[in-house]
C-alpha cells in the first residue's frame, strides 16, 4: 500500500470516481489508499461512503435488503467488510437479512430464533457475539499488580485506562503485554505488531538480565504522557465519531473510549526504539542494591 498524496476534496467527481473504481477492482482495502483525508475529513470521507453505497445498490436486487446494507456511519470507522461475494449473497433465495436493532432477539426456540416480529426455523445457529476490544481480554484475567490492586480496578471507568506504550502499566512491574490498549493493535497489521512487540519485550528482558536490573516498571508521568497523546491522535480522526467495538459500544455497560494508538506503525515503531535506546526512558529501573529512573 502506497500513502497517498492528494485530497479527495481536491479533485474532480470524474477523477475520484475513476479512482475509486480502479481501488474497488483491486479489492482489499485498496479504497483507503487513493486519499489522504477518508478518515480524518468527515466531507472527503463522504466521497468514498457514497461511493461504497452506490456498489451495493447494484450489487444487491431487493432495495430494501441493500438500504439495511448500507454504511450509515463514516465509512472505514467501523471494520470495512473486504469480502468475495458478500454482497451478491443477500441475492439468494435462502437468504434472509434480519435488522435485530429494529427487530431484537428475543429467544432460542426449539426451531430457530424468535425475534420480537418473526420466528425463523433454522438448522445451525453460528454465534458471532462480537469483541470485547482492546481491555476485555486482559480484564477477564484476574491480573494483580502492587498492593494486590487489580488490573480491573485501575482501569475502571474506561477513562483510567492508561498504559506506556501498550507494553506496560504503572502498578503492575514485569509485566508485558502484547498489542495492549493503547499500541496500533487491531488497526495495524497484527503479525507485523506482534513481533515487534515480542522483540522490544525480548531485548528489554535481556538488557535487565545483561545490567542486574530485577523490575521494571512504567512512571507515572510516561504513561499520562502517552495516554493523552494516544487521546489526542485520536480525535484528530472521525475514528471516536462511531459507535463500534473500536470504541466499546458493542458491550453494554462498557466506558465509551478509542484505546488504539493511530499514529501508524513506523512511527510507534520508532518510538519504541527511541525509548530503549535511552535505557528504557520513561521507566523505573530498580535492582537489589539500587533504583533508576529514566
């Protein structure tokens, strides 16, 4: 994928439409290389929604069933569908579409699913329950750090979820998480994340082992400090303009929050880099015999 250079609001109809053609035959997620502003500009990133909802209007026979189809909300904010297909299934005669914001769920029967209109005799139901995005994994895990205080307990109410780097969390010494709140996780290529943050924590540990350093630990002021830039990336985006499970909507109760660092990888890359090769900056450092801050 080549970063591109050009505006979508400053270009011709003819050309963004030619452009937006060319991406949509290359398939992927090739639409969000032909402008530079689809998610950062709520009126460029109509351009391409618009564009998106005029293929499914062809695509899918029944208006109705492509109405319900169709992206009402800042198009790439939630996970874009990038699919062989999809669309032309909601053509099958077996195919039903059912909106259950409109017609909720109401019970598992003994021949399908009731919803509070209509109940449909099925063979196999597939759950597809959703994410509990960026903290439930971690949470679901009783995780103690200082004190015995929780990992639960410092994150409650969503706008104390903080870490450095999304590798670390004050309170909680030695421990390493992988992709953790706060890193380019889920809007990155997730391999290519993982690895980096297995070799960043793999040569931490072995700077600790090489320099007699027993703990290691997240200051305080290095973790509000990339929180709030983390914040602050952030709402320079129409990402925190949609509710999904980027932001926690999809779990009832769950503290409204965008834990994704939006910066892109080569730059939090680089930033990692930058910290370790200062002796770990923005750490407490503590061995047997003494304690060092960076």
């Amino acid at each position: 994928m080549v970063p591109p250079t050009k505006s979508a609001l400053e270009v011709t109809p003819e050309e963004r439409e030619r452009v937006y053609e060319e991406a949509w035959e290359k398939g992927g997620l090739g639409i969000f290389t032909a402008y530079y502003d689809l998610l950062i500009n709520d009126a460029a990133n109509e351009t391409a929604a618009e564009f998106i909802r005029s293929k499914i209007r062809k695509i899918v026979d029944d208006p109705e069933v492509a109405e319900k189809l169709l992206p009402s909300y800042f198009y790439g904010t939630k996970r874009p569908i990038i699919d062989t297909n999809y669309y032309e299934t909601y053509n099958r005669e077996n195919v039903t579409l059912v909106d259950v914001k409109k017609a909720p769920i109401e019970e598992i029967t003994l021949k399908g699913i009731r919803t509070t209109e209509a109940e449909y005799e099925l063979d196999a139901i597939i759950f597809a329950t959703g994410y509990d995005g960026m903290t439930g994994p971690l949470l679901k895990i009783d995780i103690r750090g200082k004190n015995g205080v929780s990992l639960k307990e410092k994150w409650a109410g969503g706008a104390q979820t903080r870490t450095y780097l999304g590798i670390t969390n004050v309170g909680f010494p030695n421990m390493f998480m992988i992709t953790g709140p706060e890193s380019p996780s889920v809007l990155s290529n997730m391999p290519v994340s993982i690895e980096q943050h297995v070799e960043w924590i793999a040569d931490c540990i072995e700077y600790m082992n090489k320099n007699g350093v027993e703990t290691i630990e997240a200051t305080i002021e290095a973790e509000e400090a990339w929180s709030t830039h983390c914040r602050e990336v952030a709402e320079s985006t129409l990402y925190t303009k949609t509710d999904s499970w980027y932001t926690g909507a999809n779990i009832p109760g769950k503290p409204r929050g965008f834990l994704i660092y939006v910066g892109g990888v080569g730059a939090y890359r680089q930033k990692c880099t930058e910290i370790a090769a200062k002796g770990y900056e923005g750490f407490s450092l503590k061995s047997s015999t003494k304690t060092a801050s960076h």
